[in-house]
C-alpha cells in the first residue's frame, strides 16, 4: 500500500501458472478434504474466516492445485469446459470445448468494499486482447453486480454487464467503467429462483443502457456485490451460456478499481498479471 498526495495505492502482482487451470475449481478434490463444506457450496457454508475456509482457500492457492484461487482472484470458481493461463503481464482465458454453456470467469473477490456504499464508486477498468474471437458471441464483458440496500441477503438485485466494444480477432482495448458509462445490459435477479427472494423494488433502475448513476437515483442506499456469502462484485467474463463459444481466446491485463471512502478519500487498486514460471 503506498500513501499518495490524493489517497491511497494497493498494487497488487497476481503470479499464476503457464500451465492451464482447468475448471471447475471450486470442486478441486485435494481441498475439499481440508474444507468440503465452504468447497461444495460457499454460500451455505461457514464464515469466509473460519478455518475450514481458509484452509480450503489456502489449498486452492498452491502451485500444484493451479493455482486457481490467487488473492483477491478466483479463476474458474463454478465453470466447466474452459481454462486460464498466465503470461508475461496478462492472463488468458480460452475455450476449446462446443458445449453450448462454455465460458470463463475471474471473480475478484475482496470483502473491503463489499456491501459498502455503491455512490463511493468512481472507476473500473481493464485492458484486453482477443487472441481469437472464436464465433463472435459474447466474447468479453466485465459483470457488475450490485444490490438496493444493504443487508439485503439475496444474490444480486442488478447484474450489469460492460462489453467490449471491437471484438474481432487480433483487437485489443479498454473497458472503461465510470458513474456514467451506460451499460450494454442489465439483468435483475430472476425473481423465479430461490437466491432471487426477496425481489427489488419494481422501479429500481436496473435498465439496459443504464448507467451507475442511474442506478443511485433510484436507489440511493445501494451497496456493492452479491449478498448470498459470496465476496464478489466484478467478474471478468469471456463466452456466456447458450452459446457455442469455441476456440474463443481472450487475454486481460492491468485492471485497475478506484473508490472513495466515507471522508471522500481515494483508493485505488491495481492488478497486473504474471507467470510463475
């Protein structure tokens, strides 16, 4: 952590492996042994700090069982038929399966901000490169989760998704997030599925097109992350289900998240992505 003149810096280097980590992660059998019940299904489980959890996460962070769970990143948590791969600065996420539900996933999971106000955000952003495009679906977009007021234990009440704007083979660029990028989507918690209970308010901003600010208009109190014990809030996403996302392959690089505290303090966080090898 470094005190700056505006804030505070935390730059962190996430080391992985060059060789590929295969999902699903979160069933890797060699730590379920230390922590089945936070392994099988977290948002049932113990606290995130009981020992069981941190043994099963300290598992997950060891070279020979990926690593997949790299603090604050959890590659692959809950995804079939796809891996991640590090190299030098960025880490790559590719599907070679035809399965119509292939797709990655890295969850940043911190609970320093969750369910923390979500008006103290200020900006997100990542870089990437797409290797190959595979069949041009939903080939990469970060996951914006929020809810309307905190303590509400329900999964999300807003998922809203952030594309990327040229996806064609051999593209690079930015996704840049703010208080007022619109969204590419935005997709409330099926009211039909028992995670989803109690539903949000009818008029809650969670609109296709909407931005942050938005959001905050119509709920005010909003906080950030999911709600169902889980600790994320981005995730960073390559292929999406009902698609045959094959061949897709995606590297991302030099994410960054600023926020502010409740003295309107800066804190900025920044990843950059390595191999171990």
């Amino acid at each position: 952590k470094v005190c700056l003149e505006y804030g505070f810096l935390n730059d962190v280097v996430v080391k992985g492996s060059a060789t590929p980590i295969a999902g699903k992660t979160k069933e890797t059998p060699a730590c379920l042994a230390d922590g089945s019940f936070c392994g099988e299904d977290l948002t049932t489980g113990g606290d995130f700090n009981s020992d069981g959890c941190q043994k099963y996460f300290n598992c997950l962070g060891k070279e020979e069982n990926g690593p997949s769970f790299i603090e604050p990143w959890w590659f692959n948590r809950d995804v079939t038929d796809s891996s991640f791969r590090f190299e030098e600065g960025k880490v790559c996420a590719g599907i070679s399966s035809t399965a119509g539900n292939s797709k990655t996933s890295m969850e940043l999971w911190d609970q320093d901000f969750l369910g923390e106000p979500l008006k103290q955000f200020r900006e997100f952003k990542v870089d990437y490169d797409i290797e190959n495009s595979g069949n041009g679906g939903s080939v990469a977009f970060v996951n914006f989760y929020v809810r309307a007021q905190p303590g509400r234990e329900i999964y999300y009440d807003c998922n809203f998704v952030f594309r990327a704007t040229d996806v064609s083979t051999g593209a690079n660029g930015t996704i840049t997030i703010d208080l007022d990028t619109p969204s590419s989507s935005a997709r409330k918690c099926p009211a039909n599925k028992d995670y989803c209970t109690p539903p949000g308010p009818i008029d809650d901003g969670c609109v296709n097109e909407n931005s942050i600010n938005d959001y905050l208009e119509a709920n005010p109190n909003a906080v950030f992350g999911v709600g169902n014990k889980e600790w994320y809030t981005f995730v960073l996403t390559n292929g999406s289900t009902g698609q045959n996302n094959e061949n897709l392959d995606v590297c991302w690089s030099d994410v960054s998240f600023t926020r502010v505290d409740e003295a309107g303090t800066k804190i900025v966080n920044t990843f950059e992505f390595t191999s171990l090898n």
